[in-house]
C-alpha cells in the first residue's frame, strides 16, 4: 500500500514525499481511514511505530477541508496533549513538517519551561493546533488565555505515560473545557483499566487499534549485554567506555537521582558526563 491509496490531500502528499516516507506503517493504515472518517481511535502503539503521522496527517486534512468555514479566523481547532516538553516539541516539529504546503495554518507547541510571556504573545496571536503537555495547558485555561470550546481534535498521545507522571486530573479537567462533539483520539503503548476508563469516558465508541511492535531493533545496532552486580554498573559503565572509546554515548537511567549519581561518578574518573532529567531548567536542558 502506498500513501496515495489513503485518500490524502495533494499537498500532504507531497509533505510525506518531501519526508521520504515511502509506504505508511501498519498504525498509519489502519488509523488514517476511520479518522478522516470522523471516528474516534483507541490506539495500542509504541513509539517509533509512526503513531505521530497516523494521527497528524488526517486530523491535518480535516483541518485543510474545514478552513472554508473558519476562513480568517485562529482558533484553536486542535489540541494535542504529550506527556514531556520534548515530545511536545518533536510532535510540534514533524506536524509543521507535514503541513508544510498547507498556507496559514499555524502550529503552536505549549509546555512548561518556555517563558509564559513569550507563550501569551503567541498565543494571541492565535493558533490552529495546540500541542502541549497537561500542566502549561491547565495553566493557560487558568489564567484564561486559551479556549478549547472551538476545538473539533483532541489526541491524548503516550497516554499511559502521561497517567504515570500523574497528569489524570490535569487531562480530565482539560477534556471537560472542551466540547463533547470533540473526535478524540488516544495512544497508548499499554492499555491498563485506568486508560480504558479514560477512553470510556471521554471517547464515542473508539475503533480499538493495536499494532505489535514487530521490529525492535535494527539490523544497523549491534546490541551487547553484560551482567554485573548492582553495585558494580557504573564501573562496568566506565571500563565499556574505555573499551570501545565512542565519540558520543547515551545512557539510560531510570530515575532522575540514578541520573545524577551516574554523571558524578563518570566526571569524577574525568569523562565530559551531563545529566539530563525533568528537574533541569528548560535551558539546561535545551542546551545539553
Ligand atoms: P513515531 O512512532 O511517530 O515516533 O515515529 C517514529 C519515526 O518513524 C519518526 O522518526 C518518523 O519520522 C518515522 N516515520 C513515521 N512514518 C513513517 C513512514 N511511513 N515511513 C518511514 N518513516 C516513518
């Protein structure tokens, strides 16, 4: 199947050509009809799967066919919650991307760490499609300076992420600022009560998609583990490093204080280390 067969307006086509994306992935087929068909769509995906363009390029072409009737105006006609300020960015970048010969629609991502005075400008200046994580967008409809009552998309994306940090009542207050003929879309990697609670509160009859991470690596990744007691892995970490000397290194830990303990004991045997955890400051953590 070719993206041609999915019934996408010329210039998204040409946006995904521009992307060299050659064939939709499994969630963009399955996802892409019933949306543009106006249905709501439970989604069981991981990240990497495409979920991104499964729900950006039809709600896109939505908003394309609707721009006759909101002609002039910037309301918010979409909102897409993410649960971190990267994934908010990253899906802000690749829907820019996608719309990129769609004239006028304008893109804004929302998220905490970025100067409120700097959001209130451009959000006064109005925008077409919010991309935020839950608390920046609590705030706003807080302080009164953002309406979700003219939005028509709602997309709940890493749901099950952004219920672990927490953000079940910041979503559910959210969702209850906009209105009930919403299309809601949700993503999520696992599906547990909590999030068929949440679609089953705030989805009309959702299609249920599940694709299976079928590829979870690539053939371009050697991958090597090595056993160790846990008090010995940043030693081990640090002989892996001279070993093999990489130029760059990415290591993955599971809580922000792990973090910090890592990049002190990798500094202290003098390797340029840095942290990079939600308790940063936006800057910091842009620039790392
Ligand atoms: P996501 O699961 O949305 O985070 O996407 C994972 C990665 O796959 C991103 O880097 C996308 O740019 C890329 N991608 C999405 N759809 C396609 C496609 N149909 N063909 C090739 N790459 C894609």
């Amino acid at each position: 199947m070719h993206f041609d067969d999915l019934n996408l307006i010329p210039p998204l086509l040409s946006a995904v050509r521009d992307m060299s994306y050659d064939q939709p992935t499994p969630i963009q087929r399955e996802t892409i009809p019933p949306v543009l068909a106006g249905r709501d769509v439970l989604g069981c995906a991981q990240t990497g799967t495409g979920k991104t363009a499964a729900f950006a390029l039809p709600i896109l072409q939505r908003l394309s066919q609707e721009r006759k009737q909101h002609a002039g105006r910037r309301t918010i006609r979409a909102l897409i919650l993410t649960p971190t300020r990267e994934l908010a960015l990253q899906v802000a970048r690749e829907l820019t991307r996608m719309a990129k010969y769609m004239t006028g629609l304008r893109i804004l991502p929302i998220y905490g760490g970025q100067p409120i005075e700097t959001q209130l400008r451009f959000l006064r200046q109005g925008a077409h499609v919010i991309v935020g994580t839950p608390g920046r967008v609590i705030d706003h409809i807080n302080r009164g300076t953002i309406d979700l009552t003219t939005i028509s998309y709602a997309v709940l994306d890493e749901a099950d992420e952004m219920l672990d940090m927490g953000f079940r009542d910041d979503i559910q207050t959210i969702l209850e600022h906009t209105p009930e003929t919403r299309q809601t879309l949700l993503f999520s990697a696992t599906m547990p009560r909590p999030i068929l609670m949440l679609a089953q509160r705030y989805q009309n009859q959702p299609q249920y998609i599940k694709v299976q991470a079928t590829e979870l690596t690539v053939d371009t990744i050697e991958q090597v583990y090595v056993e160790v007691m846990p008090g010995q892995k940043t030693m081990a970490l640090s002989r892996i490093l001279d070993m093999y000397d990489p130029a760059l290194t990415l290591v993955f830990v599971n809580t922000k204080i792990g973090a910090e303990e890592v990049v002190t004991y990798l500094q202290k045997q003098g390797y340029p280390a840095s942290a990079l955890h939600g308790d940063m400051c936006q800057v910091e953590r842009d620039s790392i």
